[in-house]
C-alpha cells in the first residue's frame, strides 16, 4: 500500500473516530481519548529507537517534558498557536535528541538505558532550578473555555492529538518499509555484522533518535493546555517512562502496527481503571500485563498472530510442540 493512500486511510479513520466521540454528546470521552492518542505517539516513537534499532530508552518523559516546557517557555515570551508551538516541541526535542544520540550511542544494552534515564534526571533538575518557566512551583496556562468551529477547547485538543497519532503511525510505518527502516533492523538483529557490511550504523541511530525525540517532543507540546497547570511532578511523570515502553512491548516492537495496539490497549484499560477504580492501579494494570506478555507471548500481541498465522512448530506460550509421529522404519 502507498503511504499517501494510507495517509488519506489515517486520515479518514481520525475523521470517523472525531466523529463517534461527538456523537456520544460526552466530553470526559475526549479527555480520555487525548491521554490515549498521547500514548500512541509516545509509543510509536519509542518503537522507533527501542524497536527498529533494539536501543532502549528510559528517558521518553524527558523528551516530552520539553515539548511540554517549550510550549510553557514560548507563551511567557510570545504566544503562538499550538500547531507551531508543536513544531517548536519537535524541533527542541529532536535536537536534544540528536546531540543526546551523538554523546551515547557508542554506549550499548544496558549502559545506553542507564545514560538516557541519567538525560532525564538532569533535565529535571534543570527545570526545577529555572524560574522562568515556574520551576519547582509550577506554571499555569489559562486556555479558552470554547474555541470556533470546534465548541468546548477540549475538541480542539483532541483534533490535534488525533492529527499527531496518524501522523506518528504513518511516519513509522514509511520508516518500516524504507531502506532506512532495513538499516535499523539490521542493526537490531547484529550491529557488528551490520558495520562489517557498511552499514552506517552510528548516523542511522542519530536519524532514530532525532526522530523518536522530536515525535515525544510534539506529544508533549499541547500537554500544558490539556492540564492547565503544568509542574516538574506531572511533566516528567513516570507513567510517561513506564507507558512509552511497556505499549510496544505488548503490542510488539518489530512493526509499527503493535506501539498502536498496545496503545490502545493499555490506554484504554487505564482510563476504564481511573473511572471505575482509581488512577493509582494504572501502573499495576501495566506491570501485570508486562510480565503476562513476557511470558506469554514474548514478542507481544503482532508476533503472537503472526505466529498462529504462519503455523510454526511452536505454541502460544513458546515451548516446543511434542512430536507424536513415530520415525520411519527402513524396511
């Protein structure tokens, strides 16, 4: 399938989805959907470094917590409407996001997940410690009640984050199927051999980090109209970590097909939980459902189909099957 007709797909899904939540005549439905379609993005994004290129990230609340305070930052010093001042999230982040690359990515496993949750750690002490955009206290931002042809600013909210989600998928689903895509996952599967073979291996992990922060960047940009009142605690929230990770996993990490299912998944389970039971067993639902996936089905809910497609000699739960055809005898 072209990418513009799978845009122009993305697109009229977003208008369907736009559409259903209207008809339901309930706002908290857009409330909800923002976080979820948030989590879309900051999945799929993940995915790009941590799934394509097999780099773990622990530092995805940091990439977004500066889309966040770029936002804070540009409306003391010149208000702007929040599609440019989502493109400001993606440029400070994706920049942020290649220097990060070029000071760590000769780091690997596990020392690479160390530096990046020490990038975020930094930043936050960072924010915390610069007044002009609130520091420890916080900042507000006072958003319309209504804003034409949308109605509550909520719509318009969700319009943008909807936007944001199509066009995180079909940017990752184009890397997937590009040469640059095939880069990644060679250097998924061996980083070695790939440089033995030529494989630009340093300058394709710069492109995915830059890519991956920018995209977190511009998830987190409308994120201090969403909450009004925008502090370090809720900027750099571990739910942000732990969510951005634990989505492809379970939703699987070679295609760009699982940070989308695992998104809506889990997104939805946990806004049902904040509902029904309280926001404080969201990361318990996403902890039990990790190590559920883990051991059930190791490379999340895409290669468990692909698995039951393909009819490999392996079950659901990836022990091997016992054979019970008795060997041929010669005669």
């Amino acid at each position: 399938m072209r990418s513009d007709f799978f845009l122009l797909i993305c697109i009229a899904a977003c208008a369907a989805l736009y559409g259903a939540a209207a008809a339901l005549g309930n706002d908290y439905v857009f409330f909800a959907g923002y976080v979820v379609l948030q989590y879309v993005v900051l999945s799929t994004a993940w995915n790009i470094l941590g799934g394509y290129c097999g780099y773990v990230n622990f530092g995805s609340a940091a990439f977004f917590a500066l889309g966040a305070y770029s936002t804070i930052a540009m409306h003391k010093l010149h208000p702007l409407p929040i599609p440019l001042l989502v493109l400001v999230g993606g440029v400070v982040s994706g920049v942020v996001g290649l220097g990060m690359g070029y000071l760590t990515l000769r780091l690997r496993g596990a020392f690479f997940a160390i530096a990046t949750l020490a990038l975020a750690v930094v930043l936050q002490t960072l924010v915390v410690n610069w007044d002009y955009v609130g520091g420890s206290r916080g900042a507000y931002i006072v958003r319309p009640e209504t804003l034409a042809p949308f109605g509550p600013y909520i719509r318009y909210l969700f319009t943008i984050m909807l936007l944001l989600a199509a066009g995180a998928v079909t940017v990752a689903r184009l890397i997937e199927r590009s040469r640059p895509g095939f880069g990644f996952a060679t250097i998924r599967d061996d980083e070695l051999a790939a440089e033995a073979s030529g494989v630009p291996t340093l300058r394709l992990k710069l492109v995915a980090t830059m890519i991956s922060g920018a995209l977190m960047g511009m998830a987190g940009a409308p994120f201090p109209y969403y909450i009004g009142f925008l502090q370090p605690s809720s900027a750099f929230g571990l739910d942000y970590a732990v969510n951005s990770i634990a989505m492809p996993l379970i939703g699987g990490t070679t295609s760009w097909v699982g940070p989308l299912i695992g998104a809506v998944l889990l997104g939805s389970l946990q806004q049902i939980a904040t509902v029904t039971i309280s926001s404080a067993v969201n990361l318990l639902i996403v902890g039990c459902l990790l190590v559920a996936f883990v051991i059930i089905a190791p490379n999340g809910i895409v290669g468990l189909v692909r698995q039951y497609i393909q009819h490999k000699p392996e079950d659901f739960v990836g022990r091997r099957k016992v054979e019970a055809d008795a060997p041929e005898h010669a005669p």
